[in-house]
C-alpha cells in the first residue's frame, strides 16, 4: 500500500508518525512508518533502501579478491565475519584446502570481531532504554578488540582480512598474548556489566514481557541469530552446520528461557548476546592454546596465485553475530562471479518487526528494534 492509500484508510482517531530515517534509535537510516491509535501502534511498516549500493549486481563486475573488501561494508560491525563467509565459498567452488595455523587465525579474530559486535548491540540498546554507563563501558573495552585488529590488519573497522586459501598476514609477535590479556581484563568487566545492566530493575521493566517473538513465529520468519535463540530455539551453524575448525572446541549454544519475563522478549534477546560473548572467550581460548606455535608457514601459501573457479554454483553459509550469513556464487569460469546473492540476517529480522510490533505502546518500538539489532549496510546491502 502506497503512503497516499494508506493515509486514505486512516480511521479517524489514527495518525501515522514518521520515526527516521536519521533517528538515533533506528541505528542507521531506517524509516519506520507507524500507524498509531493515541499511543498503540496499530501498524508498522519498514522502509529501506537508503543505504542501497548495488553489492551484488557490483559483485559481477569484480574478481574474487575485488569482491572481500565490499563484504566488509555489509554489516560492518562484522567485517571478519563477512570474508569468512565469502571466502569459504570461493574456497568451496575451488576446493582449496586451507592451512591448519589459517584456520586458527580464522576462528579467533571471528571471534573477537563477534565479542566486539555484541558490545556495540549491548551498549547501544542500553542507550536505547536509557542508560549511558554500559554504552561507555562496552565502547571502552570494544577499543581494546579494534587496537587488535589495527595492529594485525592496519584498519580498525573494515579489513580485507581474510582471502581465498589464507589471510593478509600472520599474527605479529606476542599477538596471542595480547589476546591472551584481554581475556583476563575483560572477564571482570562483563561481571561488572551483568551488575550494571542485566539485572537492572529499571532495565527489566523495560524489556521482559515485551516484543515476544515466540519460537514457532521465529522460524516461520526465517529469524537467525541471538533473534532465533532468544526464543529459545537452539540453532547455531557452528554447531548444526559446522565450518571451519569450530567442531574441535566446547562452548555451548545460550537459548532464551524467559528469566524475567517471557521466552522470547527483548530482555531474553539481549541476555544471549551476553550470554553468547563468553562462549567466544572460551573459544578464544581454546584455539590459543591449541594455536600450531610451531608452524612457521606463509599464511599465503595456499592463496592461488590466480582465482578461476571451474563453473559451477555454490551456497555457503556462517553464523555471524547478527544470524546466518549466506552467499551463494555462481561461476561460469571466469574470474569474476556470474551471479553473487547474499542472504542477510539483518534483513530477515527486521522483517519480523511489524509482527513484533502490532498492539504495543509507542515507546516499546525503541526497545523491540535494538534488541532485532540491525545493520542497515546489510539490509540495504
């Protein structure tokens, strides 16, 4: 329906409010149109595209390597996450086999890049309800991840890391230390968020019993992610569908269990994302102590010197931070792709928002659309 139609079917006492596309709790440039009965939203519809940069239709005018620092921009609170993903697949369409010490750098800086995502997701939807401090602290010790990653890639938000059959470079000297380090500060740091944040009385009242996503909605929607888990359903591709090394570490999968409220609020929402940055650290861990110190190799020694897939098709998929992140690539031989389609988190999500929405109170909007957690570089792509 057209905005001329849709004021035309107005009622009476309704009245439709414009929320974005520049408003602080949209994250990006989102535009909500609401349809509101005094102070319940009776509809709610997502408009998008602000951000629309033609990435795949771009994709087929690319070569391989031309194409990874584009997936940076898609969501890129997770750029690692992105070439992950990406390159997975043009390893897949080539069958490259990828070094053992690769892969271990692989999964650690995903990783971080996941704990340093869901610090930004937790920060801003604490100042989304209201409160300063945790957007502070959580921006505080995301620096710390980002000073890493400006030491290993020389960037600090959008890395062209991670390439077909390797990565840019080796971890520098003492680098498993340094993420060693942070491990031991940040421990106490989430200990002393959980005291500030999570069981806030004021934070609660504002997110239990609101925006319920219940499980079986969920997965009609197609919801990935801390969205799908927070309604307690179980579902993550390092486990169900696994991928690069992730099989040989333990860490478990949080699920929404309704603590405060009930399963599938934002406050369950926002629970896993904490939840979901230990089981990171425990991965972190483990990958650093079973880290091949020994192996001297070139991180590039699987890196073709030229990327010429055989023809052929390939969907592959990853759990980033925001959800399954899928790409799938068709090659007709060439160097650049034939067709690249991207399955975005991000934009599955948000699709759930007008369901979400229906019946509540205006000011639950804010709440519900920080706990989906969108990047609109993604959705829009």
């Amino acid at each position: 329906m057209s905005e001329n139609q849709s004021v035309h079917h107005l009622h009476t006492e309704e009245m439709i409010m414009n929320m974005g596309p520049q408003h602080p709790s949209t994250h990006g440039v989102l535009r909500l149109e609401l349809v509101t009965d005094g102070e319940v939203v009776k509809r709610i519809t997502p408009h998008i595209g602000y951000l629309h940069r033609c990435f795949e239709k771009h994709g087929e005018e690319l070569t391989y390597p031309m194409i990874i620092p584009f997936t940076d921009r898609l969501d890129y609170l997770a750029s690692m996450n992105n070439n992950h993903a990406f390159v997975l697949g043009v390893e897949k369409l080539m069958s490259i086999e990828v070094p053992r010490k690769v892969e271990f750098i692989r999964v650690i800086t995903a990783e971080l890049q996941r704990i340093a995502s869901h610090l930004v997701a937790i920060g801003t939807f604490g100042a989304d309800i209201g409160a300063v401090t945790p957007f502070l602290w959580t921006f505080r010790d995301r620096e710390i991840i980002l000073n890493l990653f400006e030491e290993l890639t020389g960037a600090r938000m959008l890395y062209n890391y991670m390439w077909p059959g390797g990565v840019a470079r080796d971890f520098p000297a003492g680098f498993q230390q340094k993420i060693s380090d942070f491990i031991r500060y940040f421990r106490p740091k989430m200990k002393d968020l959980n005291t500030l944040l999570t069981g806030n009385h004021i934070f609660i009242n504002r997110t239990a019993y609101v925006g319920v996503l219940p499980a079986e909605v969920a997965i009609n929607y197609n919801c990935t992610g801390p969205v799908l888990r927070g309604s307690g359903v179980k579902w993550d591709l390092r486990k169900n569908d696994p991928y690069s090394i992730y099989p040989e570490f333990e860490f478990e999968i949080p699920v929404g269990h309704g603590e405060m409220g009930k399963v599938g609020d934002c406050w369950d929402r926002y629970h896993i994302r904490a939840l979901e940055i230990e089981q990171s650290l425990r991965i972190i861990e483990q990958a650093i102590d079973k880290f091949p110190v020994d192996d001297t190799s070139d991180v590039q020694a699987a890196v073709p010197r030229r990327i010429k897939p055989p023809v052929g098709e390939v969907y592959v998929r990853a759990e980033n931070p925001r959800g399954e992140l899928g790409f799938y690539i068709i090659s007709d031989g060439g160097t650049k792709p034939f067709r690249v389609k991207v399955k975005s988190p991000c934009f599955v999500n948000l699709a759930v928002l007008p369901a979400l929405s229906k019946g509540i109170m205006v000011s639950d909007i804010v709440a519900i659309l920080g706990s989906i957690d969108i990047v609109l570089g993604e959705v829009d792509r």
